[in-house]
C-alpha cells in the first residue's frame, strides 16, 4: 500500500474527501475481490470473517455517504464471484439471494422497524398488529439448491453467483441428510429446496488430523471443509467426507401448498428433510432478542457452526409485499453474533507434547476476555504456522475463538510489535525429562518426541485423554490429579485407574484429599468399569482414531473380543504386506481382516495403516488385555433377527448408484432382513447387489462367481 492509500485507509467514513473515498472504495473493491476468490474458489480464506465483514461494512458506509461511487462491479451489487469452470453450470429456476446483516440490537430495531413500515404502506396492517418472525440459528456452512421433479432429487447446485452456480448433483447424492425420493403429500411438482450444507466440529478435527496425516493442507475450518468435499471431483472421496443438511428455504416451488415459512418448515419434516431444531417462531421484539440470547448461549456447545440468527417474516402473503433489493429480501436479516476476536499481548511460546507425541506449539497470552470467555492460552499448530505467521515473543496478538474449538492466534498488530524481538525457532529436543530428539514426519507439518511410549509427557497426555468426557468420562481425576498420581508412582498405564479403589488410604494421605473427595473418586471409577465399547475404543487414544470413528468401528465389530482379534489379524496381515497398498486391492493382497477394516466407513488405507501399526506394538495390547480383564465392555445392541428372515447370515455388498433408494436405506432394509452388508467383495460375500456405473465389485463378483442382482430385483426382492 502507498503512503497516501495507508493515510485514507486509517480515515473514518465521515472524514474523506471524495477523492479519498473513490480512491478508497477501490481498495476495498479490490480486496474484498480478492477474498472472495479464497473463500469461494479456493475454500481457502486467509482472513476470518469477521474482518471480510469489516471490509463490506465500511465499503457500504462509503457508498451510504458518496451514492455516487456505487457501480455494477461494485461488491455490494454482486452476490459472489461467478463460478470456476470445472462442474457444468446450472442456472437456478430463481435466484439464490444473499441475507443482509445486523450486527447490533440498533441495526436488528432498524430491520424491525423497516418491516412494519413497509407492511404499513403495503397492506392494511393496522399500527399494533403482531408480525411473526420465523427465527432460526445461521448455520455456517454453504448453501445450496435441490431440484426435485414429481418428488425426485434430480439436480443438485451450488449457488455460484446467485443466478449460475455448479452441478454438484454426483457429490449431493452421497449425503444421507438429503433424501432422493420425497414421501408425503403436497409435495410441489417442479421444487428446488435450499438449504445449509455443513460439516459437524468433531468430524471437521478428525478428517483434518488424516488429512494432515496424509501429508495434505489441513483445512481452516468445518465451513471450508465442507465446501472444500463438496467441490471433489470425485464423488467417492465426498462420500468419504461426513457432510450434512439442513433445509431452509425454498426456490422455484409449484403449486405451492403452504401460507407461511412456519408451515413451510413442517412439510419439509414431513418430506424427509433435516430441519435445524433451533428455530421458533417469535411473535415480538422481545421474543426475537431472548432467541437471539438463547442462540448465543447455546453456541458453544452445539455440534456443528453457527454463526447468527436468520429472521424471516412468517407471512409468505407478506414476503412478497416487501419484496427484494439487489442481493437480499427485504423480509428477512441475518443476526450475526459478534465476533469472538481479541487483541492481547503474547508473554512467550511453549511446547506442548501430544498424545501421539506431536509437539504444539502454544501462545501463553495474557489472559483477555474474547466473546465472553477468558482466554489465557491458543494454539499455534505446528511449526510451518509460526513461520507463516511470524508472531513473537512480545507481540500484540489477534486471538479468535469459534464455538468450542481451541482458541487460535490469526496475526499479530505490526505497529505494536517492540522494537527488539526474535523469530521463533522451534526446539530440536522433546521438552519431556527424556530430552529425546525431535524428529520432523507428515510431510514436514508435524514435528513429534522420538521417545515413543517412554517419554512420560506422552503417557500422561494418554491418561488424561483415556478419563476425559467422551471417552471413560471419569469425574474427579481431571485436572492435575492425573500428573501428580502419574509422577507418584499411582498410575501408569490406564488399567491402574481400576486398581485405585485398592489403594483408596494412599489417596486419603494426599494433600487435597478428604474422606469425601475419596469416595466421590472411588465412585465414579467404579460406575465406569461397565463401559460401551465406542468409548472403549475411543479411549484407547489409537492414532486417527477419534470419537466418530470410534463409532462406527464399534457399530461394525459389534464385540470387544471379536473387534480385538480382527485388529490383531489386521496388523500381522499388514506386516507381511508390500509397502504401498490399494482400498481396492486390500482384501486380496494384504488379507480378509485388513480388507475389512480399510473399508469400513471413514477408515481408508492412511488410518488403517495407523492401526495395524498400534496393534503391532506389544506394549499396547498388554494394555488392552489388561483392561479387558477388569472391565464390562457392553457389545453393540443389534436389533434381534428372526431365525427365519429372508438373509439371515448372508454378507451383502451394494456398489453402483441406486436410483429409488438411498446407500443407507438399502443398507438399513437389508440388515432388517439379517444381513451383514459389506463394502468389499470377498469369497464370503453371498449377494452383490449392482445399480448403475458400478465397477470393480460388480467386476469382482463375476471374477469370483458370487451371485448379483439388479436395484429392481433387489427391490422385489426385498420388500
Ligand atoms: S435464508 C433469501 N436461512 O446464510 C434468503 N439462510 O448470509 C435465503 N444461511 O446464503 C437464505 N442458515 O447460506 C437462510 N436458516 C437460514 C440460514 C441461512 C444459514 C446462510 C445461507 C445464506 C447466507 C446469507
């Protein structure tokens, strides 16, 4: 920037010259043209959103106060760029509209007020009369339109500029949360239903450690990984991505057969469709802002990302009174929260070992307030972060948090940096007491502790994780119980957390610990010796292996033991296996348990690789036996079969696309019927079922005699 444009930028609204506000309405242009393309293209933003919002918001001021400088390439008039090339495009039936924003109770009063007036003008509505807000929580995700043809899915689109957006429909298809066939009445002919594609958090941080453990770009957020899988060319690897939806709207629906959104909101239940529970239909300003409190509350702990709260009058009579201007309905406003941002000084860096050993760095900050929660630490990732960043010892820092997710470090201020300060270097030696060399592994991107299951570092983070909430959730041993029991000699491996209630009267001696404190502990271990077998298996603190994998891995092993063996089989099998495998190949060049287990869902070649490894470490599985030993892990409760259902025992493999159906629900129906369904084709599979564009299985299961049969059959078959 040059020191005249550095001079506007720093310039209030009210303070230019026009100009200073022509020249500075270019910049902002140019910026915020340059964002869109990270964030639309890319699926790659490098600032948050908080800060594009600042870049819109005083453009916007600037064209309030010069009308003058609005012109059709002006950022205001456009809803985003125009799509990338590589999907065909789709022209929407009608245009797919942007929301206006609120950020301040002012701004929500002035969008109120801005509706009653135009009712006013346009209708009879009388000065007191109530205006129904259909209320509901902004998901952070990516919007798109669904066509649907005499209840059909048929087409699937991003929204692109608003009017053209991307053929996604291949990639849509493998989302569970979109149904291909609508049941119920009233469903319109010719319908395009709208809504939030989204990623939930958990899935977000699981799918990133692979990514990065495949050597590949972690993503920045869930939003950006969602749009990041919805934009594969490759329809295998969306399905391999755990995206979700959320139907809000409507485009083209005819004959429409609902008055109101409200109304509009059931259909969709009724149609199959997942509605966002957080929406309420609010009948006065106060109600809209208690909701808007609710929301804001409730933020920090929902799954998935949100961002705001969307209002919209109810009245679709109304709506289309209000009508539109430019990009957004006059009948509705989003409702941001504000921005979980902070500035605060960084006192120093440190590094903290993982787990698995990955060493992270984090910001010891002085402690600030940022949305409402104390922040005293955020992560800095990894080495290649710090670099990119160039934060310092010393620096003012700009600190975000989002939802619950770790609290992060975006930048720092450079104008406040302090004259003498000194680049990071990253140590060469684990900070554990082993002092063991850092070695650099994934590509560059993680640095971790060579010294493996020695370095106490590691097994106590193994610890703490093994009793946190989503794995044996064991209250009373948080915090620095773990540490301090862990450098007494008390604990050392997770089965001693059950031999504790033994040493109850060495606990009772510690400072701290009373009678009470005691029995409370002893309690909660105890209560925690029956556990299900995800938790079990989530506890473990396998590499890559997190809660939702953990899962569904219990949902396909269904029982401790039978899950333990096939690990085990898993890992000799891998051992004697070429280096460089194939998902496809798995079964016949590594062997039938390996096969098995890198084509469970979510799993692949990279995790069970990682694994194979864990199970061939004979340390690990000491430790798992000897839990096993003292521990009720519950099986997974499978719905009871009749001895005589039609596939009973049978092994069920489905490939192709199915067109009356959806994956699961065929999946579902057959193992209502007693199926096993698989996703491999082996000797052992009895039926391979073949929609259209299958390939290898089909292939496969001619190669090896195993009987098909078309959707059509299937579906006789199985009704
Ligand atoms: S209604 C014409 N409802 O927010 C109105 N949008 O900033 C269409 N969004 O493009 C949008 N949750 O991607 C609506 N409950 C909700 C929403 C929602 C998230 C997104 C959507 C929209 C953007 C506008």
């Amino acid at each position: 920037m040059s020191r005249a444009a550095k001079v506007v930028a720093a310039l209030q609204v009210d303070e230019m010259t026009e100009r200073q506000a022509r020249a500075e309405h270019k910049r902002l242009a140019d910026e915020i043209a340059h964002h869109d393309k990270l964030y639309h293209e890319k699926d790659d933003p490098e600032i948050s959103d908080a800060e594009y919002d600042r870049l819109r918001q005083r453009l916007k001021a600037i064209e309030a106060r010069f009308p003058q400088l609005v012109d059709m390439f002006s950022p205001t008039q456009k809803v985003a760029p125009t799509p990338t090339t590589a999907f065909a495009k789709v022209r929407h039936a009608k245009p797919m509209l942007s929301l206006d924003n609120a950020f301040t109770d002012e701004e929500l009063q002035g969008f109120l007020d801005r509706v009653r007036r135009g009712l006013e003008r346009e209708t009879d509505l009388k000065p007191d009369a109530e205006i129904a807000l259909s209320c509901e929580a902004k998901i952070d995700g990516l919007s798109i339109s669904l066509r649907y043809e005499d209840g059909v899915f048929v087409q699937g689109a991003t929204r692109g500029d608003g009017s053209t957006g991307e053929d996604v429909t291949a990639n849509l298809k493998t989302i569970k949360d979109i149904p291909q066939k609508l049941k119920g009445k009233d469903v319109p002919k010719a319908f395009d239903v709208r809504g939030e594609v989204y990623m939930e958090r958990n899935a977000f941080m699981e799918l990133n450690a692979r990514q990065v453990a495949a050597g590949e770009k972690a993503y920045v957020n869930p939003r950006n990984t969602a749009a990041g899988s919805l934009r594969q060319l490759d329809p295998e690897i969306t399905a391999r991505r755990p995206l979700r939806f959320f139907a809000y709207a409507w485009g083209e629906a005819e004959p429409r057969a609902w008055k109101t959104h409200s109304e509009y909101l059931k259909l969709l239940k009724e149609w199959g469709f997942k509605i966002n529970p957080l929406t309420k239909l609010c009948r006065t300003a106060d109600d809209v802002r208690a909701f808007y409190r609710k929301i804001g509350e409730e933020r920090p702990s929902l799954p998935y990302d949100i961002d705001g709260v969307v209002y919209k009058v109810d009245r679709i009579d109304w709506q289309e009174r209000l009508g539109f201007v430019s990009r957004a309905p006059r009948w509705a406003i989003a409702h941001k929260f504000p921005a979980e941002q902070a500035r605060t000084r960084l006192k120093g860096i440190f590094i903290q070992v993982g787990r698995t050993g990955a060493l992270t760095p984090v910001a010891d900050l002085e402690p600030i307030n940022v949305g409402g929660v104390v922040v005293a630490r955020a992560t800095l990732h990894n080495a290649d972060e710090i670099e990119r960043l160039d934060v310092r010892e010393g620096d003012m820092v700009i600190v975000q948090r989002a939802g619950d997710v770790i609290p992060q470090v975006l930048g720092f201020v450079p104008e406040e940096r302090p004259k003498k300060t000194e680049k990071f270097h990253f140590p060469t030696k684990c900070p554990c007491p082993l002092k063991t060399p850092v070695k650099s592994e994934e590509g560059g991107v993680v640095r971790r502790c060579s010294g493996g299951l020695e370095c106490p570092f590691q097994q106590v983070e193994r610890l703490r994780y093994f009793v946190s909430r989503n794995c044996f959730d064991i209250e009373g041993l948080g915090g620095t119980h773990i540490e301090n029991f862990f450098n007494d000699g008390l604990l050392k491996i997770p089965g001693d957390i059950f031999r504790l209630p033994g040493k109850k009267d060495l606990i009772r001696k510690r400072e701290g610990w009373g009678d009470l404190s005691v029995n409370n502990l002893i309690k909660a271990i105890e209560d925690r010796k029956t556990i299900s077998l995800d938790r079990f298996i989530n506890a473990l603190g396998i590499p890559l292996i997190g809660e939702a994998t953990a899962k569904i891995m219990a949902q396909e092993y269904g029982d401790v033991d039978d899950w333990l063996a096939e690990m085990l089989k898993a890992a000799k099998e891998r051992k004697k296996a070429p280096d460089d495998v194939k998902k496809e190949k798995a079964v016949a060049e590594v062997g039938e348990s390996y096969g098995r287990l890198c084509n469970v869902e979510q799993i692949g070649v990279t995790t069970a690789d990682a694994i194979a490894a864990f199970f061939s470490e004979g340390h690990n599985v000491e430790i798992i036996r000897d839990l096993r030993k003292q521990l009720t892990v519950e099986a997974v409760k499978r719905r009871a079969v009749a001895a005589d259902a039609l596939l009973k025992d049978k092994i069920v493999v489905f490939t192709g696309e199915l067109s009356s159906m959806t994956r699961d629900a065929a999946k579902a129906r057959a193992e209502e019927l007693g199926a096993k369904v698989t996703d491999s084709v082996s000797k052992k599979t009895s039926l391979v079922v073949v929609g259209e564009n299958a390939g290898s299985k089909a292939r496969k299961a001619a190669e090896l005699g195993v009987q098909t049969m078309t959707e059509e059959e299937w579906v006789k078959l199985s009704r």
